[in-house]
C-alpha cells in the first residue's frame, strides 16, 4: 500500500485544540500538509490556526462535538469545499473520568462512550467514502494502552478504548476484503503529558495523574504523522505499554495483582480537586489549549 508523501496530504486532525492533536497537526503542516482541525474549543482552535499560519502553513478549523454525526459530517463537507479531498483522517478526540465503576453514574459512563468511542465511528463512517473516493489513504485512530488493558478508576474509558480496536479490527479486514488500500491504524499511547488530566472529571478528591512514566505528547504525533505515510497497522506509543501489553498476553492475572498494588496510588497527585471542579466531560472549558500538561517535568521526550 502506498500512500502519499505528507506534503501532498490533506489531513484531518480531530481533537486539535489541545495535547496529542495540537502538536500532530502543527506537525503535519511543518511538513507541508494543507490541515483541517477540529474541536469543540473554538479559542484553541483559533489559536492553532494561527500559529500554523505563522509557519507558512495552511489550515483551516471547524468547531464540532464529536458526538453529533451531522457536526462530524460537516468537518468532512467543509475539508472537500476549502481542499476537494481528503487523503488522511487523524481521530484524537477524547474525554476522561477518574472515579471508581461504583460511583460512575450511567450518564457519565455514556457520554464517556459517547465522545470515545461514538465519536470515533462518526469520524470514520464520514471520512470513508471520501477516503476511498480519492483510491488510497489511512484512517488513524488514538486510542490508548487501555484498549488491551484497562486500568482501575477508569472503568468508562478503558470500556470505550476496547471498543475503537474492536470496531477498527473488524473495519480493516472489510477494506482489506474489498482491496481498498485504505490503511486503518490503532495508535495506542501509554501516559502523555497532556491537559486532559486538568480537564477531566473526577471523584478521587484529588487531581489525577498517568500512571508513570509520563511521556510528551511529541512523541504520539511523530508516530501518526509517520503512519499516515507508511502504513502500520498497530502502534503503542511508550515502552512501558509495550511491557504492560506484553505482560497482559503472557499472564493477565499477574497485571491484575500489579494494578491492585501500584494502580491506586498512582493515578493520584496531592493536588486537592473535588468533583464539582469545571471539567470538559460535556462542556468544554477554557485555558488549556496548549500542548503539554502540568508533569513536563517528569515526563520523558525519548522511548525506547
């Protein structure tokens, strides 16, 4: 399969106005790609716009809930009028809870699969026939670690992840089943240093944190970016969720007794937060529209 070289892409990035998206699609456009962002943050955005057209770079930004289909579609509609194709989708969009299944209410559970996982189908189920139209192109689909292996406190998330794999396991054989050299990628980081630990909800009574080592979100938007050039199939960005995968195939039960000791106490900083703290599970919020997270001290810009 061979797909075009970036600078002759247009690309899509989904979830653009902050972390993994943010610097994937200032990435794309450093290397030429005409860029369509989208969000639900429109001051991110705005900003990324114009920081992508002060390096000569050329993009252009709708303002969409992932959950909406027509919202999603209207991405795609607006990517064809301004560029006339689409040659790469890139769906990052994602929420976060932190809180114990038990204290998980059935409207925080689903709109977590809602935007998660939903939100993923509606990106893909819009992109694909513009994608296919154009005879060749990949469909890059961030989910994380916890689509192999999910991690206590985030019941909902781990749920949604497990469902992108699925769906993308059973999508990639059809196309393959068709011959459409559409390439469908699962890239799946382990913790990165990004703002969605400032955005998200939780009920731990503190503000959480990715279960070390933390890894800059550079490194995920270097490996989509390549993907989106040389087909892969799977992707686990960070070597500790090599080793977690590795250890999940080789004995579950032995992760298990891993997480119960180190899982907990781990997803916790003493920063105190409560739950009725603004957070972006239904609204956005202001002020993180950056790249990187609070733990750029402790996070690691290499992976082995």
């Amino acid at each position: 399969m061979q797909l075009k070289p970036i600078n002759q892409q247009v690309v899509v990035v989904i979830g653009a106005s902050s972390g993994i998206g943010r610097i994937a699609a200032l990435q794309f456009a450093s290397r030429g790609a005409k860029v369509v962002i989208a969000a639900r943050s429109q001051p991110g955005l705005e900003s990324l716009v114009e920081e992508i057209q002060n390096m000569g770079g050329d993009a252009t930004a709708v303002v969409a809930d992932v959950t909406v289909f027509d919202e999603v579609k209207a991405i795609v509609d607006k990517a064809i009028e301004v560029y006339g194709r689409i040659d790469t989708w890139v769906h990052n969009a994602a929420v976060e809870l932190y809180a114990a299944f038990e204290v998980t209410t059935p409207l925080e559970f689903k709109r977590i699969v809602d935007v998660n996982l939903m939100g993923q189908v509606h990106g893909a189920m819009a992109a694909l026939p513009h994608i296919k139209r154009e005879g060749r192109g990949a469909l890059i689909h961030v989910s994380s670690v916890e689509a192999r292996r999910s991690l206590p406190l985030q019941s909902a998330y781990a749920a949604a992840k497990h469902g992108i794999d699925g769906f993308l396991e059973s999508l990639r054989v059809e196309l393959m089943h068709e011959k459409v050299p559409i390439s469908v990628t699962n890239v799946m980081p382990a913790s990165i240093n990004t703002p969605l630990f400032d955005k998200a909800r939780t009920k731990l009574g503190v503000k959480p944190v990715g279960v070390p080592p933390i890894y800059q979100p550079s490194l995920v938007a270097k490996a989509i970016v390549e993907a989106a050039e040389h087909p892969k199939r799977d992707v686990v960005v960070g070597d500790a969720g090599k080793v977690i995968l590795l250890a999940q195939r080789i004995s579950p039960s032995l992760v298990d007794a891993y997480m119960a000791m180190t899982a907990f106490s781990g997803q916790k900083t003493n920063q105190p937060k409560s739950e009725t703290a603004p957070d972006n599970l239904f609204e956005p919020i202001q002020g993180f529209d950056k790249i990187e997270g609070d733990f750029s001290d402790q996070a690691r810009s290499w992976s082995l």
